[in-house]
C-alpha cells in the first residue's frame, strides 16, 4: 500500500492533471471548473457540491478540484475527461462543437422566465430519453440552463429596440442568428475575450444575462443593457460514461444521491439569483441605463427572429419533437409552485 501511494504521489508530481489513483481503494476523481477559484460558480456552487459529496462520501470517494485553465479549458474540457485527464469538468454545452444539438433546445430565444424551472425541465428531458443520442460518451451529473440573455453595449443606441450597425459578441450559433436577424453583426468571442473586445473597441456590445458581469467585469466596459430575455444556454457538470460506470457501486451512488433534479434546480436557481443580482447592481450604479422592451418592440423582436427556429429545425433532426417536449415539462414544471 505504501508503494501505491508513493506512485500516486510521483504521479502527481509529473503531470498537470491527475488521472484517477485508488489508495486504500477510495476513488480519487479531479474535478475540472475551467475558472479561477474566486469565482461566484467555484465559491457559490461547485465548491460546496464537491464538499457535500466529499462529506458523503468519507471512505467512498473523494474528488479533489482544480481550477482555473491549467488543465484544461472551453476548447478542451470534453476531450480532456473522455480521455481521462480529469473526471469531472464543467461546461457550456453549445462550446462543445456540433455533439450537443437537441440539448441545445434550450438556447432557443424567448422560451423560458424562471432558469431553476428550465434546468429542471433539462434534466427531466435528458431523463426522458429524448437526449439519450448526444450522451452516449457521458454522464451529465446535473444539467442546467443559464439566465436570459440581453444585450450589453459601449454606446448608446439609436432607440432601445435598434441594434442596427452594431458589432456584438456571441459565444453560439444561435446567438449569432439572432444578433444578425436583429440587423447587427455578429462577432464569435469567448467569454474570457469579451473585456479585451469592447475595450479595444473591436465589438459595440455582447449579448448574455448579468451573470457574466462579476467574474468578466463587463461593467466596466459596457454602460447601455437592453432586457430582452432572448434565451440562455445549456450548461452541465459530467463524467465519462466509462469512467462513471467503472466506480465501485458506493461510490456511484454517493455521487448520484447528490446529482441529479435537485442538484439542477439549485444549479438553475445559482444561474437566477446571480443574474439578479447583478441586474440590481447596476440598476444603482452610476453611468448605466437599464431599459426594458415594450411588450410591443418584445413582439416586433419575436417576429423579427422566428427563422430561428426554422433553421434548427432544418438542421436539427427531430428539433421539432424535442421542442415540443421541452415546452410540455417547462409548463409541467411551472405549475408545480
């Protein structure tokens, strides 16, 4: 046993990232966030799973987190745990190229209010079966649906509901549908190059809810918010499938006790009270003006952006029926508060 755990330790030693190491048979797994340790998603929400599933599973399985972008980042995280450099990461779905088109229902633009009932709703379809084609090589832990989004500009515009001739981020393909249907232009950041972007003045604006606002400190380059509730995205904590079904038993189920509905309602209502939270900041701080659409610009919107939903339908086979189902568990979901 000794030699096991020095082998573990030399190991650790030599590579940035830890593959699974079984010391007095515990499963230790490492835990990918892909942002800095202070940020609100580490402190607020995945920290305190690891530490409930770290507590629940005393002798059973421990996870060890590793934050930042050392080990892996946006472009690499799916690869990195399929090939077992860590074993539990977080991501946006939709950064995961072309794998993930029905879980992508949910980026759709004006389908959901409340994020802990759409997460909800997610991981209810996901249970469903209907997303079994896209989860062949994972486990999805929990599933969630981050807040609507809105627009976040450097410069005022003409009237709240003319984007026109404006250059904006957008970190999807349907977001950038909908900015180019709105009659501005889209440009592909990552949320990590936004600041950088409008600071440099290379893009007017970028769309995404107030979440992104404390650990990007978009504020300090963005003074006019449009609300507009144009969508989220989809968002999850996963394992490889081979490697989830090759833990002793115990240990699946100490981390399927804390997984699961509710572990996706609290991660949908992280998403909800962060953004709420940084739309209040900014409704008191000096310099920037929040507009709310009319119900009649909100319409004039909805119409000017159904060819979304026309063009994921033509590319995405069985869209429709995945929609359809989306929306039955989201007012399934709804009526249950």
């Amino acid at each position: 046993m000794l030699r096991l755990k020095t082998f573990c330790a030399a190991a650790a030693l030599m590579m940035s990232a830890i593959a699974p190491c079984f010391a007095d048979d515990v499963p230790e797994l490492t835990f990918a966030t892909i942002s800095p340790g202070d940020r609100p998603l580490n402190m607020r929400m995945l920290h305190p799973w690891v530490e409930r599933v770290n507590e629940a599973g005393k002798g059973i399985v421990h996870i060890t987190v590793r934050d930042g972008v050392t080990v892996a980042n946006y472009n690499n995280i799916y690869d990195r745990v399929l090939d077992n450099v860590v074993q539990i990461a977080f991501t946006i779905t939709g950064s995961v190229g072309g794998k993930f088109a029905l879980s992508n229902v949910v980026e759709l633009p004006m389908l959901y209010e409340h994020p802990d009932e759409a997460s909800v709703a997610y991981w209810r379809l996901y249970k469903s079966g209907a997303l079994d084609s896209e989860y062949t090589e994972i486990v999805p832990l929990f599933l969630g649906t981050l807040s609507n989004g809105g627009f976040h500009l450097s410069r005022t515009p003409s009237a709240p509901d003319d984007i026109r001739g404006f250059k904006i981020a957008a970190s999807t393909r349907i977001i950038s549908q909908i900015i180019e249907l709105l009659g501005a232009t889209p440009n592909f950041f990552q949320q990590n190059d936004m600041y950088t972007a409008l600071q440099r003045k290379v893009i007017d604006g970028t769309y995404g809810g107030w979440t992104s606002f404390a650990p990007f400190k978009l504020g300090e380059v963005t003074n006019y918010h449009i609300e507009a509730k144009m969508g989220g995205a989809a968002a999850m904590v996963f394992m490889a499938r081979k490697t989830f079904e090759g833990l002793p038993p115990a240990a699946r189920k100490v981390i399927e006790d804390n997984s699961g509905e509710g572990a996706s309602r609290a991660f949908g209502t992280y998403w909800m009270t962060l953004d709420n939270e940084g739309r209040e900041q900014f409704k008191h701080t000096a310099g920037h003006t929040i507009v709310d659409l009319t119900p009649e610009q909100l319409q004039a919107w909805r119409t000017k952006i159904q060819p979304v939903y026309a063009q994921w339908f033509k590319e995405t086979p069985k869209g429709e029926e995945t929609l359809a189902a989306y929306r039955k568990l989201l007012a399934e979901v709804g009526k249950e508060h």
